[in-house]
C-alpha cells in the first residue's frame, strides 16, 4: 500500500467515526480531519506524479 492509499484508509476511518460520534464537537474535529486526510493524499498522489515525470525527463 503506498503513502497516499494509507491516507485515504485515516480518512475513510475518520469518517466512519464521525458517523458514530456523540457530540456535534466531536462530529466536527472528525470531519476536519477527514478532509485533512484526503487533502494529504492528494499532495502526495501530484508529488509522485511530478517526481517520477521529473526521473522520465532526466533518462532522456
């Protein structure tokens, strides 16, 4: 599993734990750190993609 994969399974878990959360605090923490989660993710799925584009060129 790599970086980004990982990430989304913390989101996925985050959210599942929202859905379960007591209080409208807790709901909210949840959430944010979903989109955290998520947002990291996709950081690391564009820096993969520009690191392995950037080793392509430099074969040349």
């Amino acid at each position: 599993m790599d970086h980004a994969d990982r990430c989304r399974t913390q989101a996925d878990e985050c959210h599942r734990l929202m859905l379960l959360s007591q209080s409208g605090a807790e709901a909210t923490i949840l959430t944010s750190l979903t989109r955290s989660w998520k947002m990291i993710a996709n950081q690391t799925d564009r820096y993969i993609a520009i690191m392995k584009k950037e080793a392509a060129h430099r074969k040349r």
